[in-house]
C-alpha cells in the first residue's frame, strides 16, 4: 500500500505542476491584437501589465475592463493509434487596469490579470490515463504599481505582484497495466488492466514577487520600454484523493485514501522589451520581445506524508516575438492586426498542453463610443506546429513505460474584448 502511495501521489502531482509553456499574455482586447506591440507606449490604464512606466503619459485618471475566452484544440496519437481529439472547451482571462494621476510627475496603477495557466481534457480511458484525464492551471495576479517622471523623456515605475495559483488535476493512475504482485516480483498477465482507480489533485498557494519597468521617449513619435518581473516561489498545499479498486487473485480489492500533498513550483522571471513608432497621426506600429527563464523550473520538488519526490523537467528558457500595427480608419474607428512567434520552451514529454512552437495572428478593431468611453474587440488564432513528444510513465513495478504522443492539428482560437473609460 505504501508503494502505490508514493507513485500514484507523486505522479499525479507531477502531471499537475510541470505543464510545458503555461505562460499567458493575453492582457487586453488591444493588446492581444498587437502581439503585445505596446511597451513604448500604451495609452491607458492596461500599461500596468504593458509597461508600468507609461502611466505618466495619462493625464486622466482611467479605467480599463476586459476578457480573453481561449479555446485550444488538436488531435491526438499515441504510438500510433489515434485517440479522442483534446478540447477542454472555453477558458476566461480576466483583467482589470485602473490608474491615477499624482503630483509631482508620479502615477498609481493597478492591474488585475493572469501571468500562467494551462487547461487540457482528453476522453475517457485514453490510452495515456495514466498521464492525465484532465487538468486545469489558474494564476491570477494582483499588481499595485507607483511610476514617476523624473525628465519629460524618461519614466520609470516599480510594483508588487502578488500572485495566486490554483490547480486541479484528474488521472487513471496505472491504466492498462496487469496486476503486479510484490510478493513475487511480477506482473500477473492473468489479471490485465487491473487498475480501475480514478485520482484527483487539487490545490493552490498565494505567494509575491515584483516588477521594474522604464520608458524613454527617444523623439516625439518614437519610444522604447523595458519591463522586468521576477520570480514567485509557490509553496502548494492541496488535497489528494484516490478512489477505485484493483483486481487480485483474491478478487477486487477497494482503494480509497485521502492525504495532503505539496509542491514547490517557481514561476519564471521574464525580461520584455520593445518600441512603438507613431509613422503618421492616424497609423501606428509597434513591437515586443519577451525573454522567459524557463530553466527555472526544472525541477519540481514534492511533499508527501513521510516521503520525498522530485522531477527533473530540463526546460530551456524561450524568446517570444511579437509586432503589431493600427490605423485610425475613421475618427471613431481603428483596425489593427499583428503577428506573434512563441518558442516552445519543453524539452520532456507531457500531455498537459499540447507542444510546438506557436504562429499567432490578430484581427481587432476598436470604436470611440463617446469622448471618454473606448471598446476594442479582438480575434487571436493560433497554430502550433506538429511535435512528437516520448511520455514516460512510472509502472507499478517501478520500471519506466514509454510512449510517443504526438500532436497535430493544433490550434486555439481567442476571442477578447475590452471597455476603457478615462475620467
């Protein structure tokens, strides 16, 4: 019993904690459009998440509220075979900007929005169970931000970040596995797919960080920005259960335990930088760079009552490259559209999110409701490309299984939209 423990606790923890780029930029109907084009220069309140230091270029105090709804989707193979198609259905992003003037060229923002998260559900019994059923990642975080303007050419700003994270996980641990009997050693082919468990995972943490940021306007319509967010160290407590029964040669035998379990997590620090470039007064363009360090989170340590795990990831740290532009068609209507490559940064197998690097293109328009009200709408679609990936699952013997999952046709639609008021 206690060997079934520690696999199906650490395993199920394991798949729950190392999902492969589970990073989110989905920060504003505008900005999701633009590829995220607006660390020079943002114009409202959503520069808390863009760029901080642009918050003393508004003169007004402004507000800014919106979703992101993402759906991604592919088909699936395992050695081969082709399983259900992975489709977890809708996610929402929310976010929420708000920023005020204060004297002495300084400015007061907050930024409600969600740095990570991941969501995957595959078919029942499919033959990677044992890996997943279905798993779901939420991260928001909660960011008070203070800029100032010490030279009409330069800002800067600094914030806290505050970030909460919640996971779920569900599995069949040791799907499709024979029997195996400790007292001999070995697996019983008279007993196969003895394994008839159902796990779920769930836990979450709060834990801080912050952000450095600056912005300098090089000539009237050209301007360059840095942002800096550091690392968060999560210490995950959740509640791990197991229902189900096993096949033996005395019949089937129940399971059912309920336990604590934890696990250290470290999301990356990230460096973005980039410009925008007013061309003329009616068309703009812009571009950003994110460098992630995804190495960070190699290794994922694992508390278990009376036991220890770790997991060793090997990620390597991933660049991001975004470019966007608008155009003011009309005085109360902009069309935008941009462009955005996305390094896939995991190098070991998971079925938590499907790999490949990532093609993402945008399509948005926004409208001047009235002088002071704004609503931009974006569509976001993206292709990762095909990859094969080699999962490893840990038997009840201790050995390791191997399988190549592979994913194709892989794609994500993002449906956003976002409500500015400037006061």
């Amino acid at each position: 019993m206690k060997k079934i423990l520690v696999l199906l606790v650490s395993a199920t923890m394991a798949t729950a904690a190392m999902s492969a780029g589970f990073g989110l930029y989905e920060a504003s109907a505008r900005g999701n459009v633009l590829g995220g084009a607006l660390v020079g220069s943002t114009g409202d309140a959503s520069a808390n998440y863009f760029n901080p230091a642009n918050l003393t270029d508004l003169t007004n105090m402004s507000v800014v509220v919106g979703a992101t709804f993402i759906n991604p989707f592919c088909d699936v193979d395992v050695d081969g075979h082709p399983q259900t198609k992975m489709n977890p259905g809708w996610f929402v992003a929310p976010t929420f900007y708000a920023s005020v003037p204060l004297p002495l060229d300084f400015a007061f923002g907050w930024g409600n929005y969600s740095e990570f998260g991941l969501g995957t559900k595959y078919g029942r019994h499919w033959d990677l169970a044992g890996d997943t059923l279905e798993t779901t990642m939420k991260q928001y975080t909660f960011n008070p931000n203070l800029a100032w303007k010490p030279l009409d050419w330069w800002s800067v700003a600094a914030g806290f970040r505050m970030s909460y994270i919640q996971f779920e996980n569900f599995k069949e641990p040791h799907h499709g596995e024979n029997f195996y009997y400790d007292a001999v050693g070995m697996a019983l082919p008279q007993f196969p797919n003895a394994y008839h468990l159902k796990s779920h995972l769930k836990g979450d943490d709060w834990d801080f960080g912050y952000n450095l940021a600056t912005s300098v306007k090089i000539a009237t319509n050209l301007s360059v920005g840095v942002v800096y967010r550091s690392r968060i160290r999560h210490n995950i407590k959740g509640d791990f259960n197991l229902r189900g029964g096993v096949d033996t040669p005395l019949g089937r035998v129940s399971q059912h335990e309920d336990l604590h379990a934890g696990a250290k997590l470290t999301l990356p620090q990230s460096v973005t930088f980039g410009g925008n470039w007013d061309a003329t007064q009616k068309l703009r363009f812009g571009t950003a760079v994110t460098w992630t360090e995804w190495s960070s989170v190699e290794t994922i340590r694992f508390r278990i009552p009376k036991y220890g795990y770790s997991e060793n990831l090997k990620w390597h740290n991933a660049w991001r490259f975004g470019l966007g532009g608008e155009y003011d068609l009309l005085d109360w209507m902009t069309v935008r559209t941009g462009y955005v490559y996305d390094r896939d940064p995991c190098n070991n197998g998971t079925t938590m999110l499907p790999a490949g690097d990532r093609h993402i293109i945008g399509l948005g328009t926004g409208f001047k409701l009235t002088e002071n009200l704004r609503l931009d709408l974006g569509y976001n679609f993206i292709m990762m490309e095909d990859s094969d990936r080699t999962i490893h699952l840990r038997q009840m013997s201790g050995a390791e299984e191997t399988h190549k999952f592979s994913a194709s046709n892989s794609f994500s639609h993002l449906v956003s939209a976002s409500l500015t008021y400037s006061f």
